[in-house]
C-alpha cells in the first residue's frame, strides 16, 4: 500500500520550509523527556536508601530534588507547546493559500461538479485538520520516541535484561497499536466524508433558504437532512468501534505492563538482582508510558482526521486541470481576431455535443452579438474564448494565435467576462472592485462612475457581505462593469449581462459599454435584441451550431434571415418601455 | 436529554471504567507489600487479580462509548436540525432570523455543536472524576494523611487557579473564532466564484488577501492555543510535583520505615486520575465559557434569538435500523382566492431605505405588472407582501379576501401562493426534486414542465427529470436553471404567483409561451417586468419610484 508512504512524503514537504523551528521544537521536547525520566530514578533512591537508614535531611534533599526536577520539565513543556503551534501554524498557512490558489486553477469541469461547500471543508477544514495534527501531535509523538528511546537506555544502564524486556514489551506495543490504527484510519476517512457532506447540504439549503421558505419547502429540506444525519451517525459509531478497539489496545498494554512489573519483580527481587527501588522504577517507567499514551488516544481524532486530510490535500493538489498551461507565445498586442476553427465541445458524462462544427470569424476591434434560445450554446462559446474549457476538437485562435499556445496569465489578463451572475466577496466596495488587488482609490472611484455607480464611488469603504447584501442584482452588475473598467483589456465577452437590470440603468450603462468598447473586440451574448442595436455583427446560434452569421446591417435587410425574423418577433414583443 | 436509554447505560458503564482504578491501585499496593515481606506467592496472586479487574475495565468502556456516541449524535443533530429547520419555516413561532451568508453560518452547524457535544462529554468526566477524588483521597489518607493532604491539595488549587484565566479564555476564542470565520469567509466565496477570480486575473491578489487573513488566524489560534493547553499541561504537570511534595513531608516517616513503596505504589496508581480532576474540571470550566459562545451565536439562527428554541427535543430516526418516512409537507390549507388587498403596506431597512407605503388590490386571475428603476424597492415590495422581507421593520397590512393575514409568511405558500426570487436557487440533486420538493405523483410534475416551457429540455436530457443538474442547478444554463425554478412555484397550482423579473433569463420567444401559460392557468400574478409583452397583457401596470407608487 502506497498510501502511508504518500502521507509521510507529504508531511515532509510540509516541514522542510520551516525546519529550523521544528529541530528547536524537538530539542524542547527532548529536555522535557529527560527530566521525566530522571524523575523515578530519584524515587528509587530514595527507597532503596530508606531501607538503608538514609537521615531525614537526605530523603528530604532528595525530594526536594525531584520536586524542581518536576518544575522544570513543566516549564520547558509549554515552551515546547508554544513552539508546536507557532510553526504549525506557519506551516499550514502557506499550504491554505497554495491550496486556493490551486483549486481557483482548476477547471470549469471540476468547479462544476463540487460544492463550494466541499472545497471549503477541503482547503480551511482539511488543512485545519492537517494544523491541528502538526500543532498538538507532532511534538507530542516526538516526545513519545525520546521517551521511549532514553526508557531503554536507563534500563539497560541497570540491568540488561530489564532493557531486553522492555524492548519486547515495547515491539508489543508498537505491533498491536498499527494494527488497530489502520483501521480507525479508514473509518475515519468515512466519517469525515459523511460530515462533508452532511455540512454540504446544510450549506445549499441555507444558500436556497429564501426559496425554500417561501415555497413552504422546509420539510423536505428537512428529510434530507435527516437522510444525511443518519449517514454521518452510522460512520460515527462505527469510527468509534475502531476508535475503542485501539483504547483496548493501549490500557491494555498499561495494564500488562503493571502486572509484568509485579511479577518480574516477584522473580528478581527476592533474589537480590535488583532492589525493590528498581521494582518500583519499573512501575513508574510503565506509568510513564501513560500520558504519551493517552496523549495519543486524545489526540487521535486529530491524528485520523489529519492523515484523511493529508491524503486528500495531496490529492487535490496532485489533481491537474485538464486546461494545460503550457503556451509561451506572448499576447498580440491590441484588439485581438477571435476565430473559431471547426470547434466541436461535448462536457464529460454528456451525450450530446453543446457545441458542432463551429467555424467563424470575429474581425478584430468589433462588437459582435450573440444570439439563440437559451440552452442553444452561446454560453459555452464564450467560455472557449476565455479558455475555461477546452474545445474537444478543433481550436480557436485570438490574435491569430492557437489560445492554447498563450500563457493563461496572459490571456487572462488580457480578456474579461461580464457574467450573468455576479459574485461579490465579503469585503467593501473597494475590494469588490480591485478583487483585492492594489488600486489608487481615484482609479476605483473613476471606473465606479463610469459603471454608472456614482453613489459608491465616493463610498469605497462600505461593507459589501458575500452574496451581494445590500446591492440590487442591477448594481452587482455594474460593480463587475467597473471591474473591466479597471483593468482595461483587450477583449470582453458580455455574457447576457444587462439581463437583469431595469431598461432606465440599461439605458445609463448603454452608452458607458459603447464606450467600454471602443478599440477592442466585444462579443456580448444577449437575447434582449434591444442590447444588440449597436453591435457591428451578429451570430445566430441554434442547437450548438452556427446558423447564421454576417453584419448586423446586412442580416436585419435581408428579409429571409433568422435575424430579421428575430427582430420582427422581437420588435413585437420586446419593445421595451421606459417609464 | 435525548435518548435516555443509550445516554443512561452510557454513564453507567462509563462509572466502571472510571472507577476500577481504585481498586487496581489498591491492589499494587498490596503487591509491594507482599514483596517487601518476600511472599512471593501473594505477588502472583495480586498480578492475577489486577488482570481481571483490569480485563473488567475495558469491557464496560465498550458498551459504554458505544451508547454514548449514540447519545451524542442524536444531540448534535437535533441541535443541527431545530436551527436548519428555524431558518427553513415559512412563518409559524419557530421561524428564525435568517442567516446572512450561509457559509458563514456553517461553523453554527460544525463548531459550536462541536463545543456544545465537548462540554457535555467534559461533564461525564468530571461527574466521575470528583467521585474518584473523593473515594481515592479517603483511601489514601487512611494510610498517610499528611502526604495525602501534600498530594491533593496542589491538585485542587490548580483547579481553582485554572478557573482565575476563564475570562480570557473566552476573550482569545471569541477573537479566534471570528479570524477563523474570516479566513472560512473569503475560502468560501472564492470557491464560489472560482470563474470570477479567473477571468478577473485576480488569483494573484486574492491569495495575497487570504495569505494576511491566515496571518491573523494564526495570531488568534496561538493565544488560544497556548492558553488552553497552559491550562490543562498545568494540570498534568502538577501531578509530579504533588508527588515531590507529598515524599518530602513523608521524609520521617519514610526513614523510619512508616511510608514505603507499597504507599507509594497505592499513589501512583492514583494520582494518574487524581491529577485528571483538575484537569478536566478546567477544561469543563473552558469549556463551559466555550460553549456558551457556541449557544449564543447558534440562538442567532433559532426563532426570536432564544436558546429554548435551539433545545426543542426531537426524534429524528437516523440510527441505521430506523425507517425514515418523508416529512409531510406543513402547507396550510388552500383558499381560493377573490381578492387580495395590500393596504399601507411598508417595508424599511434599518438606514431608512425601504419601500411604501404602498397600498394596491388584485382581483382574481388578474395580471399585474410592477416596474420602476434599480433600486426602486420592487423586490422589497414583493418581499414584504409576502413577509419574508428580513432585516426590515414592516407596517400595514395584507387582506386575503377580505380577511387580514396575522402570518403572511405562513400563509403565503403553496398552494395559496408561490414566489420566484430573481436569483432563484436550486439544489444539488434531480431535476423532479427541484421541482417538487417533496413527491408529487407524475401528471403534476408534467404539467408543471409544461406551463414552464421546459418539456423541449427536459426531452433533450438523457435522463429527463432524473437528471442530477449538479451543485446549485450548475449543469443547467442560466435560462434553464430560471425555467426549472418556475417549474417549481407553478406545481402546485398556487392562487397567487408572485415573479421577481421572471424574464431576466429568459429569451423574447420563451417568455411570450409563458405568460400565455401563466393566463391560461387562470393564476393571479403579480411581476416585476420592464417588457412591453408584460405591460401589454397587465390588467394594471404600477410604476414604483423611490419606494412608492406613482
């Protein structure tokens, strides 16, 4: 099985950049084992010199002695405690923000099929898991292993066979113990995967919330719920069974070890190989093993939950977009050509293609609609321009350059998507217009006035909450209006983006988008006819295929074509008011 | 308390496994007697019978955690269900406050149940922990009371002492939940906007603003962190040094031969759960403040904020062996409507904004259209006549009939009335779940696609209405997802239909076959439109601007 091999490997990679800070770690953890283990040996002086007829003031001496020893390795204990979580902290902080910048590079394809809610419990909730194992278990299992390693070494300072004993009784210990965890692994995984997706459902239905409630829906939300409740019950308890079978293992183990202690020492004590200050060395050194133990028993909910999150951080970094970012080719310069050649597009696990033998060409610098039923693919065209999916055969070129052969940044940079549904993030006005990045405040303000928001352009500060509380869908819109205002690029796909707002803002914005388009290619997807009055070209899209195309003059002329029908039908019933 | 049978048996089984251990210390004393004497015999004797107490031990931790996990389970998820189902109710005395982002209101569902769960097994602990303590510190006494007194005392104090840090305790987890609700905050919204922070370049930028996020949480969790773990590693280490203390005032009576190993022994078997009581009494103590946190911030979701609401008992079948039958749908009954008559009815957020007062009547199978510019308060109209406007104070009234509506939330649902929210939102599963959201028989379904225009659709997907249109309806385009959404407030036929901008996703062909099927239907209709299609069927067309008609 390559799966431990894997975890280990991973927590390597994890470590190294800070491994100054954990050697410090381990040799706090290393003092602190000493001195617990000094500890007993004092103990059985003090009994083997009482039944000497050591005076008072020595066996006082030497408790006082074992008292500061105690102190001490307290001390240097939450020392060792603070340095845990400093670097595991550190460490797991680099790995959150490499794990969303690598998921946000994933493709279109794999954020369709996972809830937001999953790939939360994968990038804060797993690597939370993964922090907590570095933070409470690495230094704990460290100290474990000094422990263990200086027990030995004590012991066969004493009495060889003593030492040989324990190493039996230790291989014992080691043998039962990763017997039992490979187990509570694997039910852990399960139950992890039962809470991901029981905390998923809670998190689509409080997102559908409104809908639900004003549906009258609340109980069959709740059957689900339940449903899933009871999934994440069944994978409890039978966690907890495993979990049982490993707390048998370790007070089980304790519990030998006492009665060894007792009976190696019915053996050897009467026969003067070693004192009854040994013996009870012994017993001491049993109880020793105790807190690691122990610690390891509390600490293993941690412990399954990390290596499942390990396995599945690795994974999902190990997981490669099928959108290959290998092109070298710098951006054309300017307005680009989009040309479409024979582009075909089928999604995974879909039998029918949503895109067929397209073959276009979009000259550069001009304003292009898009029309056709919804459903019909325009949507997926606009996607293959952005290159958020990949055409299944053919291919299309920007600029005259294959967009496979263009460094993502660079397109990305270059091109910009004006979305139905805008996304807005917990943040103010300002971070929902730079999108967090570094702006001068004039230039926020400015592209803010040239959306047509001027009311929040002199308001950058105000608090935006996720899912847009606070703004209209109108003015969510025209906030990612000003986002391609600010970052001024070469071509703008407008996928159905004035859908939503009121014919009087679309009226203010009209003109702004013209200007937005001036000097740069525009493809603007839109089935309201009245957003296309001024477009240079227009593609009629049906079924996945190209059925028309041609200039937006020519088209509306010509009597016969699917344009000119559209507009007669849409002249009749899409003549939009105002006031 | 739920499940009383599990959670009992639980902490009746759990008390022998906390409790052998006074008999097994016992036992290790006797042992070292017996070698101090040489009896050799006795010794084997002793081991024998530590091993059966010990065997004992374990077999009543069995039964015991198994009921226990059982019990805790069925708590969690009641705990889980009476917030979900507080801010899922359409009106009625449980509805609660809605939940302004559901990812941020996630950690109620994980985390603080999580603290709630932990007090409750700290509280198991500790119950038995003082028993021990007591039981324990008679034994000991009996053979050395001032050693006993040496080894107990500190213990107690740390207890004590442990208890002086509580106030800052909660102080660090509150900063640490909320650094922690941050950094969960912005995760979420960028797994939900992926597209978004790609076609923005804005990778680069966001992860720098999750990069100082984290920076923050660790500040936070390090503080909280230590803290927590101070407490409790004072508590372990402390153990060693009552040791010390108790060998030190025992340094006469060990040089005259009165304390030995065999007392010793007796200790050390009990000091490891006798050092467990403070331990875990400071960690209940923590954890009482903890989940405290957790209670209030989880009555946030629950009717009128009380944390009664958050407790209501209930028995959800969700072990293995249980049948789980559908829930009946809680709809009130139908009442064909006449009339409905919106008198003086406003709406205002807490800056002031906000609608009304606006007062308007519709007649049966009426068609009536709401227009006006962004931000004209049209959605916070519909919102507050149906009376799920939240966040806002709302006045005047709503007349069905004739008949003042006392609970317009609870009324106004299927089949009295059905509202399609601008951005709809659907759920991952099959499409005929979307749409009726509990069972309907097969005709319903079908004539539910019909009247939204989505039969064509529906026949193009291999699996028809057992398509699974993926999270939040993402394997649908955007008109579909608005069609499915329509699917699902036509199907069951409501008297009043209430459509916020139905045609925003819709094109010019599609949304002229629906409003043809909605006036076929006979249904009353109140829209928000701009379309001259929509104004041209509208019996009365209102035209809102600043909040109110014109």
């Amino acid at each position: 099985m390559s799966e431990p091999r894997t975890r280990w490997r991973a927590l390597g990679a994890l470590l190294r950049p800070d491994l100054r800070r954990w050697v410090v770690l381990g040799a706090l953890v290393a003092a602190a084992a000493a001195l617990g283990l000094a500890g007993p040996l004092v103990v059985r002086r003090i009994i083997d010199q009482a039944s000497h007829g050591a005076t008072v003031s020595t066996l006082a001496w030497m408790a006082g002695l074992y008292l500061i020893l105690a102190a001490v390795a307290q001390i240097l204990d939450l020392g060792g405690v603070w340095a845990a979580t400093t670097s595991a902290w550190k460490t797991t902080n680099g790995i959150r923000v490499t794990m969303a910048r690598h998921v946000l590079g994933l493709d279109h394809e794999f954020h369709r099929t996972h809830t937001p809610g999953e790939l939360i419990q994968r990038v804060d909730g797993d690597v939370t898991a993964v922090s907590n194992f570095l933070s409470l278990v690495v230094p704990k299992a460290l100290g474990a292993l000094f422990l263990v390693t200086g027990m030995v070494g004590v012991l066969a300072v004493l009495d060889w066979r003593l030492a040989i004993g324990a190493l039996g009784y230790l291989a014992g210990l080691a043998v039962t113990l990763r017997r039992g965890r490979h187990r509570a692994v694997r039910e852990m995984q399960d139950e992890m995967s039962a809470l991901a997706k029981l905390y998923g459902g809670i998190e689509e239905r409080l997102t559908a919330s409104e809908d639900l409630r004003a549906l009258g829906a609340s109980q069959h939300a709740m059957s689900r719920f339940v449903d899933e409740s009871a999934g994440a019950m069944a994978t409890s308890v039978n966690s907890e069974r495993a979990f049982i079978g490993l707390w048998w293992r370790i007070q089980g183990a304790l519990s030998v070890g006492h009665v060894i202690a007792l009976v190696t020492a019915a053996i050897l004590v009467p026969r003067g190989t070693i004192t009854l200050g040994t013996a009870f060395l012994l017993l001491q050194y049993v109880d020793l093993m105790e807190r690691p133990l122990a610690d390891m028993i509390n600490q293993l909910e941690v412990v399954q939950k990390a290596s499942g999150a390990m396995i599945r951080v690795v994974d999902l970094l190990e997981r490669q977009s099928t959108i290959a970012d290998t092109g070298t080719t710098p951006w054309p310069p300017g307005a680009p050509t989009i040309e479409f050649g024979d582009v075909s597009l089928r999604y995974a696990g879909d039998d029918e293609a949503v895109l067929e033998q397209v073959d276009l060409v979009l000259p550069a610098g001009q304003t292009v609609g898009v029309v056709g039923r919804s459903g019909s693919g325009k949507t997926t065209l606009s996607r293959l321009v952005l290159r958020l999916v990949e055409a299944t055969t053919g291919e299309v070129r920007l600029g005259g350059v294959p967009i496979a052969d263009l460094p993502l940044a660079e397109l990305r940079g270059h091109v910009a998507l004006i979305p139905q549904e805008v996304e807005l993030f917990g943040g103010t006005v300002r971070d929902n217009v730079t999108l967090f990045a570094a702006a001068d405040d004039a230039d926020v303000a400015e592209a803010l006035r040239r959306a047509g928001l001027p009311e929040l352009a002199t308001d950058l500060d105000r608090p935006l909450a996720a899912g847009g509380t606070g703004l209209s869908a109108g003015e969510a819109q025209l906030i990612a209006l000003a986002r391609v205002w600010l970052r001024n690029p070469d071509l703008i796909v407008l996928d159905e983006a004035t859908a939503r707002i009121d014919p009087q803002t679309e009226a203010r914005i009209n003109a702004a988008v013209a200007e937005l388009c001036h000097g740069r290619t525009v493809v603007i997807i839109a089935h309201r006819l009245s957003t296309l009055s001024d477009v240079d070209r227009i593609v009629v899209v049906d079924d996945g295929r190209v059925v028309e195309h041609g200039e937006r003059s020519a088209l509306a002329a010509d009597h016969d074509s699917h344009f000119a029908r559209l507009l007669r039908v849409g002249l009749e019933v899409d003549r939009d008011t105002v006031g | 308390m739920h499940h009383p049978r599990s959670f009992w048996r639980g902490y009746l089984f759990f008390g022998g496994f906390f409790m052998t251990p006074l008999v097994s210390g016992w036992l290790l004393g006797r042992g070292f007697r017996a070698l101090e004497h040489g009896s050799t015999g006795r010794v084997y004797a002793i081991a024998a019978g530590l091993a059966v107490a010990e065997s004992c031990r374990m077999a009543s931790l069995y039964i015991g955690v198994l009921g226990w996990v059982r019990s805790m389970s069925h708590m969690a998820t009641f705990l889980r269900a009476n917030m979900l189902e507080a801010q899922l109710v359409s009106g009625g005395a449980l509805a609660g406050t809605p939940a302004g982002s559901a990812r941020e209101a996630i950690p109620h569902f994980r985390d603080d149940v999580d603290d709630v769960i932990q007090l409750i097994d700290g509280a198991l602990d500790l119950s038995y922990g003082l028993v021990f303590l007591a039981i324990g510190s008679f034994i000991l006494a009996r053979m050395n009371a001032p050693a006993t007194a040496a080894l107990v005392l500190p213990l107690l104090a740390i207890g004590v002492g442990a208890r002086l840090l509580d106030g800052r305790i909660k102080r660090y987890r509150a900063l640490d939940r909320a650094a922690a609700s941050a950094v969960t905050g912005l995760v979420g919204d960028l797994m939900a906007a992926a597209t978004t922070v790609k076609v923005n370049a804005a990778t680069d930028a966001v992860t720098a603003r999750l990069a100082t996020l984290t920076e923050v949480r660790r500040h936070t969790a390090v503080r909280d962190r230590v803290l927590d773990e101070g407490v409790q590693a004072l508590g372990r280490g402390v153990s060693n040094v009552a040791f010390g203390l108790a060998l030190l005032v025992s340094a006469k009576a060990l040089s005259e031969g009165r304390f030995g190993a065999p007392q010793m022994a007796v200790m050390v078997g009990y000091l490891g759960w006798l050092s467990f009581v403070p331990r875990i009494a400071g960690r209940v103590m923590a954890r009482r403040k903890q989940a405290g946190v957790a209670i209030e911030r989880m009555s946030w979701l629950v009717a009128r904020n009380e944390s009664a609401n958050l407790v209501l008992d209930q028995d959800l079948p969700i072990e293995a062996h249980q049948d789980r039958p559908r829930r009946r749908p809680r709809r009130p009954e139908r009442v064909s409507l006449e009339r409905l008559d919106v008198i003086d009815l406003s709406a205002r957020f807490p800056g002031g904004s906000g609608v009304g007062p606006v007062s308007l009547s519709l007649p049966r199978a009426s068609f009536t259209v709401v227009t006006g510019p962004i931000g004209s308060g049209k959605t916070t109209l519909l919102r507050a006549l149906l009376g799920i406007a939240t966040n806002t104070s709302m006045s005047g009234e709503v007349r069905w009939n004739g008949r003042t509506l006392d609970d317009r939330a609870a009324f106004l649902v299927p089949p009295n009335a059905a509202f399609l929210p601008q951005v709809p939102q659907l759920i991952s599963d099959t499409l005929a779940d979307n749409i009726a959201l509990g069972s309907v028989t097969d005709e319903v379904l079908a004539h539910a696609l019909h009247l939204a225009e989505l039969e064509h659709d529906i026949a193009a997907m291999g699996a028809g209405t057992s398509t699974l249109i993926g999270p939040r309806g993402l394997r649908l385009s955007g008109g579909q997802r608005q069609r499915v959404a329509t699917a699902r407030a036509l199907v069951h036929l409501p008297e009043l239909v209430v459509l916020d901008d139905l045609s925003s996703a819709l094109d010019v062909e599609t949304e002229v076959r629906l409003w043809d099927n909605l006036a076929d239907a006979g249904m009353t209709v109140l829209a928000v439109s701009h379309r001259a299609v929509a104004f041209e069927r509208a019996d009365q067309v209102l035209h809102l601007e600043g909040g109110v008609l014109r």
